[in-house]
C-alpha cells in the first residue's frame, strides 16, 4: 500500500496515538465501517485513489501487486501539480488483518531515490517500512499505522499531518460508501473491459457522454485540456477531440458513433491520430441502479499487439483519472440542472424518420459553404419563399450557437403564419455540433415553436459533395412529431434550397459578366 510522503504542508498538526519507539510514528483512529470495507479501501487501487494523499492532493496512479513479494507503486499529485511518487514491496498479508510493506521514494518507473530528490531530509533511508493493523470493534474497524524510519524533527512532523488529514479523506470517502470499479484484460478476444458505478442517475452520466459542452470539463487527463471539434452523436456521425499538455503539446482523437441509444448504449470507434489506421471499437453500456449508473466500456482491438501497446501507454490509469473527473463533475448542481432542463425536451433523435433534400448546384464548392456558414450568405436565401431572414448570431464551431429572426413578407406566407397560429416574426437558433469545412455541418436546432407541444430536439446534417459540375448537396433532417408538421418542414426546406439554387446561379452569373 503507498506511504504517505512527508511533503510540506501548513496548518496545525494532529497528534500521534502513540509515539512509539525512536524513528516510529504511529497513529490510530477508528473507523465508522466494516473491517472487509477499510481493507479494501487500502487495497484497490481504484478505492485508494479516493482518499489517498492530504487534503488537496490527487492520485492519477496506483498500482497495486497485492502479494507477498508484490509491489506497488503510485504517484500523488500536489495542488500546484508536484509529483510524489512512491513504492515497496510487501512483506506481510494477513486478510483483513494486517499489512506490512516496505516504503521507499521512487521516480515515474518505479526505482528508488532518495528523499532529497524531492527537496527533504538526506537523514530519511532509502527504505522504511509500514505495519497497518485492521481491528473489529463492534462493526467499526480500529486503524493502527506504524511508520518506521522516519527520521525525527521535520520530516516526521509532515509525515503525520500527511497521514492525518488522509485519514480525514479515508473517513469521508468510507461514509460515502463503496463503488464496483474493475478492469479485466482477455486476449484471446483481444479485448479490455472497464466497469464503474458512479454516484448519479444514468440520465445525468448519459448526457456527459453526449454533451460537447460538458465533454471538456472531464475528458482527457488532469492538467490537460480538451476542445471538442466535432461531435454528431447519432448512427453515422463523427467526433474528434483534441487534447493540450500545459506545454501546448496537442494529442488529436477521432472516431465514428456506430450505435446509439439513448440512455443505454453507445457503440463507436476510437483512433489516435499519432497512429492512425490502428481502430478500436468501444462499447459503453449504462446501466441504472437505485439512483446510480453503472457503466462498462468494452474495447476490442484489430491486433494483440494493439493491444498490448495500448495497455503499456497507460490506458487503465488514463481511463481510471477520466472516470474520477466524471465523478467529480456529476457531483455538481449545474450538471444536475442541466439534465433536469434536457428532460423537458422530447428525448432522442435517433430512429426517428429523416427528411432527405438533394440538390445538384452549379456553384463552388467554396461558394456553397460561404452560403451555408456566413452571415451574407445565410440571409440571401435561408428560409422559404416569401420570408426575409436577419441572421443575430453565428459563431462557427462544435459548440458555438447561431440565432436568426424570420419574417414572413409575401401575401401567401403571412397567411400561413397566420393559419397556424404562429406570430409572423419568429426567433430561432440552435447549436454546432460539427464543423467540417467545404465538407460537413451538422447542427442542432429546438422545436419550440409548436402550441401545445413540448419543445423537442432536431438535428441536421449538410454534407457537400463536388462533383464535375459543381456540388451535389444533400440534406438531411429529423423529422418532425407528427405527419402534418414534417410535411410543412419538408416544404419549407424544400422551398429555402430553391432560393439557395437561384442564388447561386445569379451569383455565378454575376462572376461570369464581369469576366
């Protein structure tokens, strides 16, 4: 089990149970849970990374071989982002008694350095040891930790206001109770599985997967940050992510949604894009339980040594810190208002029925997308015949919103409005979801404009295709709640694709006059 290093901290220390024999700390406190539970807490890596370290401090490795003979090793993580690591070798497993283990410093592979490396005493031995005692008291567990090898005087002062407040976090993560976390590795099938039950509903941990807004705030390493440039979560779409190291080194991800269903399943590729050609293909499946979600990622690779490659880069304890920042964002309000917000809409657009629009247009490539993502362009032809349109916002890219004010003008289109009900100015807007340029935009927009109808999501992908002659243009959109309404969306598009048609033309036209 990692040993609590004697890094500098402030504040005021706690004492000792028991100041044991020269060079020895020893501590005790008792613990409000069943002995079973604090050994394991001590003994899964994933348990230990809950409470590991003094307050402030995170643990984004830890490794443990829980036999005698076996290591462990881990890294803890200061505020200002100091590493710590540390290692030993276990001498003593008495299950759920007792544990003795070497404590040594280490470097990122795991060899032993002296303490001075890490700016402390050259009097600490390159080896300590700990003796950890597991005692039932009536339920509870009473926890005695011997640290011996310390050296006395400051470093042993840090060492156990370290252990201290550990403690204060172990007490606080045993109240919150258990999580079932694993991996499991079978290479026959050339496949990882990794499981873990979060602490929030499956609707809430289903929306962080598939929001790109929430998407950065927990994908990707600690000290990283991730943009998301595309993400088109239906059968079909595409996503690519893009992380940053501090030193502004970027690490590009990309991959294709296979399968999606709302709120249980998610099938997509995965390829790193410092290796392309070498595809995994993910499965995660969410599973509710009495308020929590449990959710299980199946990897499989093409090759073994795909494999094998993947799992010595780091995966588990990559994919292991990822999880702790999902933890730690469902745990906050706005998420959780935000999911309540996302279940007023109509839930999923996958497999409802699509409107498809062609257009063979006799224009630019580059023509076609300035008309489709600028605001001159839009308001030349966006909406249907008789309508004028006056583009507010349009801030192009994945996650960036665009808003639009329509109005109906022409006799026949002020009679429509009129008929239906609707005002003859309407403000709509919606979100990108990807940004492709001269090749692909998929947008999200929100139907709340129907009376009587709860406000509902729809999707749209353009995709543009030169051809000899210029562009083959394909729409595609959710169709709307009900027969009635698809058809006047699909008149409506059909309508604005015409203007986009003439508007081309004459714009080409133009071009060709002054030629």
């Amino acid at each position: 089990m990692p040993g609590k290093k004697n890094v500098k901290l402030k504040g005021q220390r706690t004492k000792a149970a028991d100041k044991g024999k020269k060079g020895e700390l020893v501590l005790a406190r008792v613990f409000d849970a069943p002995r079973e539970r604090v050994w394991k807490a001590w003994t899964e890596p994933a348990e230990v990374k809950r409470w590991w370290g003094p307050k402030g401090f995170t643990v984004p490795t830890c490794r443990i071989d829980l036999r005698v003979g076996g290591t462990y090793l881990y890294c803890m993580r200061s505020p200002e982002g100091k590493d710590y690591w540390g290692t030993g070798v276990y001498r003593e497993i008495v299950r759920p008694r007792k544990l003795v283990a070497t404590d040594s410093f280490a470097d990122a592979k795991g060899r032993v350095v002296p303490a001075t490396t890490y700016g402390l005493s050259g009097e600490t031995p390159l080896e300590m040891l700990l003796t950890v005692t597991f005692q039932d008291v009536g339920g509870k567990t009473k926890l005695t930790l011997r640290h011996d090898g310390l050296p006395a005087g400051r470093d042993q002062e840090g060492a156990e206001q370290g252990w201290t407040e550990s403690f204060e976090r172990l007490a606080a993560s045993l109240a919150e109770g258990s999580f079932e976390v694993g991996v499991l590795t079978d290479r026959r099938k050339r496949q990882v599985v990794m499981y873990r039950v979060f602490n929030a509903p499956r609707d809430r941990v289903f929306q962080a997967y598939t929001d790109p807004k929430l998407i950065p705030r927990w994908w990707g390493r600690r000290g990283q940050t991730t943009t998301v440039e595309a993400m088109d979560v239906r059968k079909g779409g595409r996503w690519r992510y893009v992380c940053r190291d501090p030193d502004g080194t970027e690490y590009g991800f990309r991959g294709e949604f296979r399968e999606v269903r709302p709120p249980e399943r998610i099938v997509s590729t995965f390829e790193f894009e410092g290796m392309p050609g070498h595809i995994v293909e993910d499965t995660a499946t969410f599973e509710g339980r009495d308020g929590k979600t449990k959710v299980t990622v199946t990897s499989r690779f093409e090759t073994i040594e795909d494999l094998n490659g993947m799992l010595q880069s780091g995966m588990e304890e990559g994919a292991q810190e990822t999880w702790d920042r999902l933890e730690e964002l469902l745990g906050k309000t706005e998420v959780s208002e935000m999911t309540t917000k996302m279940k007023t809409i109509a839930s999923t657009n996958v497999s409802r029925p699509k409107i498809i629009l062609e257009r063979t247009l006799r224009a630019s490539v580059e023509d076609v997308w300035e008309a489709w993502t600028t605001k001159k362009g839009l308001e030349a032809w966006w909406g249907p015949q008789g309508f004028t349109t006056s583009v507010r916002k349009l801030d192009l890219r994945p996650g960036g919103k665009f808003e639009y004010a329509m109005t109906a003008t022409g006799p026949e289109a002020i009679e429509a409005m009129k008929s239906a009900g609707l005002d003859l100015t309407s403000v709509a807007g919606g979100t990108y979801n990807e940004v492709t340029p001269r090749r692909r935009l998929v947008y999200t927009t929100l139907a709340d404009f129907v009376p009587g109808v709860t406000p509902y999501e729809v999707v749209a992908v353009i995709e543009l295709h030169p051809t000899a002659g210029g562009v083959r243009l394909v729409v595609t959109e959710d169709a709307m709640h009900d027969d009635l309404w698809t058809e006047r969306s699909t008149m409506g598009m059909d309508s604005s694709l015409d203007r986009l048609v003439k508007f081309l033309d004459a714009r080409s036209g133009r071009r060709q006059t002054t030629r």
